[in-house]
C-alpha cells in the first residue's frame, strides 16, 4: 500500500559552496578544510552535537598518530590539533606508543570543541536535521531536502559530501552500493561507576546467560580525569544492519538491555556491587558497518597488510585490522608484522598465530588512496567519507577507526574546494594539488 504526498514548493534555507551531510569528527574535518580554502560552507547534523561515535557514540578513542614501530609520526593535520586543544584541558589521556596505542577523550569537552572548531571557520550549522532527499539535474546534485523543527526546507550547493556513515545521500541517488554477507555487529557503550574490577570479565564469561546474555567480547577504558568511572563496550548486537530502520531500533533498545543485564549481573555478583552506578548512555548505538559506497578503486586487504603506497595517497594508518565476528562471540586482529590475534570471549587468552611468513623487512604503516573516496558514478559533485568506504571486509577492519576516517573527512573537504574552484568532476581533481594542500594545511603526505 502507498500514499501520495501532495506536491509543494520548499524554501530554500541556505546557498553555500560545499554542504557536508554528516556531523562526526570526519564530518566537521570535511566542512574545516573546505571553509579552510575559502568555501562558504554548511554541516547537516541529525544529533544534538558534533562528533559522531566519538561524543553521541561515546566511544572516546582516536588511535595511534605513529607508525607501527612507534617510532615516525604518519598522522598531523586535525586530529592532532584536536587532540592537542583537549590536553590544554587535561581532557585527553595520550598514551606512550605501544600497539594498542591511542588517544583517550572526554567526550563531552571533544563536543565543545568540535562546536568551537565549526563557530571559528564561519561554518553554517544543522544540528536536529535530517537529511531527507536530493535534487540531481544534469549529472549534478543542485540541492538537498532536509527537515528539522522549521519544517521541509531545501540547502543549495556547488559539492556535496556524504559523511552520513551509512553512505545515505550516495544511496538516495542511487550511486551503486553493496553490503557484506556479514556485518561488524554494533556495540552500545556506557559510562559505569565502580565497575573497574579486571576479574568482570570473568564474570559475564561465567554467569551471562543467566541474565540473558551472548557469549561475547567486550573492552573497557579509563576517562581522563576520573577516579571510579570508565566507558564500558561489553556486548556486541548480532545479525542487524543499523542502515534498516528496523534494525537499527532494536539494535538501540537490545543494547540498552544488555547493559541493563551486565549491570544486574554485577550487582549479584561482585562484592558491593550495589555501589555499581550506570552514569551514562549513548545517544546513538555505536554501528561498526553497515552499506559501502562503489568508488573508483576497492582497496584490498591484500595491499593494506601489505603496506601498498598510492601516487594519490590523502592519509596513513597503522591501527591493526580490528574484525569483530558476526558468526560467534570473538573478535580477530591481523598485524603488519604478519601476526594474528584471536579471542572468542572476554577473560579468555588470545589464540596467537601469523597470517604471513616471517621476514626481515614488514611495512609499518599503509595509505588510504583519494579515489577509494570518488563514488563510481555519473555525479560529478559529490565526494564522500566514513566508514562506508569502498574496501575488502578486513582492510574495512583497520580503516574504519576514527583516526583514519578524520583523514578522510580532511581530504574530501580539501578536494570538494578544488573541484568547486577549478570547476571540475570530482574524478577529474588533481591529487597532485590535493596532496600539496593537505600538507600545506600539516596532514603528512607520504
């Protein structure tokens, strides 16, 4: 059965040069950057702040800016001022490198300063808003539909950039997508009191199913500046792919319930466990995948572990391959020096084996290519970024991490500027230029 909605004029809200659809930490670097070369620019963003997974998520960490050896910094530009801007607030806990190196934040100062970063760069702000539709006309979107508390309203732009993590505007115009037979399952984080007893995953190990939970993999971490709080990751939800709507409100209210459930579990089983205090929830489950966006190049786990450079390289990474399981409850990790780690169950050991022979000389660091980040379409503005980047499912693993999509975000905004003053096809950008600019703006370009 359908409808038919009555046809009716939309007003027109803003005409900028670059719109960026998608307000996480890769959304903001993408409107920045293009503000940065001298865009009029405006962020859509459906939460009531900035940062996506990171803040709404509250999954607070931005990997290793270091090579895997620790040793050559492979990662500046933002990220690094970010992360700078925090430790002026004793709001971030840096870590000497190590291989699960990383960046702890409090994710309520990263939303004020991700706030602060789209106030000084004169970048137009959408927080509440939804992005809806597109109007496409002659191979160009011409502007995007979006809804909020001021109703159906239309924003004009010369480029687009689809940092929706679910690859939606790419989607709602049709360029070609695809999923996995299985997906990265989502987790729903919170922020616990008096749950920092290491021996807890022992217990959910042991007495999970009496409240009705999975075997599972779960991690914790510290919060900068709290004496008895930590951000707990306990449970995964299974079978779901959070771009569905339907799946995506039960993967929220199965979440809540799981930590529900490990919280009741504590307060059986661990010595005044009734102190146990839940503090916070997300505002938005933390989904690990869900739709890729075709583009131009496919990038290949092969390449990835390998070390592969790219003429057209926009950013480095070094963070593992991170693949949680969607078949049982474990969660395997390959490293450039050619080791697997596997671990079925929270408290168990790891099972350690390699993936590739010893050798003297392993890469330290691979590279995300720009084109990796161009729809395969007959768009010409549109360019995108995020976890829906066009790669194998385990390269996926490692490139999904926040460190390396905020390199995406700075390079896509870098390069919808170019198209926009160059007027050229997003496929047509010179990632010569691109990589000039990026390293004019301190991202390293290798």
């Amino acid at each position: 059965m359908k409808i038919v909605e009555q046809a009716r004029e939309i007003e027109i809200i803003d005409e900028v040069d670059v719109c960026v659809l998608g307000g996480s930490s890769t959304g903001v670097f993408a409107a920045v950057r293009a503000a940065q070369m001298g865009m009029r620019t405006a962020i859509v963003e459906k939460q009531n702040s900035f940062g996506g997974a990171a803040t709404s998520g509250l999954t607070h960490i931005w990997h290793s800016i270091f090579d895997a050896e620790h040793s050559k910094k492979i990662i500046s530009g933002l990220s690094e001022m970010v992360i700078n801007r925090l430790a002026e607030r004793n709001a971030v806990i840096i870590h000497k490198p190590t291989v699960s190196s990383a960046n702890i934040m409090n994710t309520e100062e990263l939303k004020i300063e991700l706030d602060i970063l789209v106030s000084e760069h004169k970048i137009k702000p959408y927080l509440h808003t939804l992005f809806s539709s597109a109007i496409t006309e002659n191979n160009n979107i011409t502007a995007v539909i979006v809804e909020n508390k001021d109703g159906r309203k239309a924003i004009k732009a010369k480029f687009f950039i689809d940092c929706t993590g679910d690859g939606d505007l790419c989607r709602r115009i049709g360029i070609a997508s695809y999923t996995y037979d299985t997906l990265q399952p989502p987790t729903t984080c919170a922020k616990i009191y008096g749950a920092n007893d290491p021996s807890f995953s022992a217990l959910i190990r042991e007495h999970g199913s009496e409240f009705g939970l999975q075997k599972d993999w779960g991690w914790r971490n510290v919060i900068p500046n709290t004496d008895n709080i930590k951000m707990h990751a306990e449970t995964h939800v299974f079978d779901v792919n959070c771009a569905h709507a339907g799946d995506l409100t039960y993967s929220e209210m199965e979440g809540r319930r799981q930590v529900r459930a490990y919280m009741d579990l504590f307060r059986k089983y661990v010595e005044n466990g009734e102190k146990i205090t839940l503090l916070s929830l997300p505002s938005y489950i933390g989904v690990r995948e869900s739709y890729h966006i075709k583009s131009l190049h496919k990038i290949k786990t092969d390449d990835l572990l390998m070390g592969i450079t790219y003429p057209d390289a926009i950013g480095n990474g070094s963070y593992r391959t991170d693949r949680h399981h969607s078949h049982d409850s474990g969660i395997t990790f390959r490293y450039l020096n050619g080791v697997t780690e596997t671990i079925q169950q929270s408290g168990e050991l790891p099972v350690m084996g390699r993936w590739r022979e010893e050798c003297d000389n392993y890469p330290t660091y691979y590279q995300i290519p720009f084109r990796s980040l161009v729809p395969d379409t007959k768009i010409e503005n549109i360019l995108f970024a995020g976890r829906m980047i066009d790669a194998e499912a385990e390269a996926f693993g490692a490139l999904r991490v926040m460190i390396n999509t905020n390199q995406m975000g700075e390079a896509v905004g870098t390069a919808a500027a170019l198209a926009v003053e160059y007027d050229c096809p997003a496929r047509d950008i010179n990632t010569t230029e691109l990589r000039s600019r990026l390293s004019d703006f301190n991202a390293v370009i290798l």
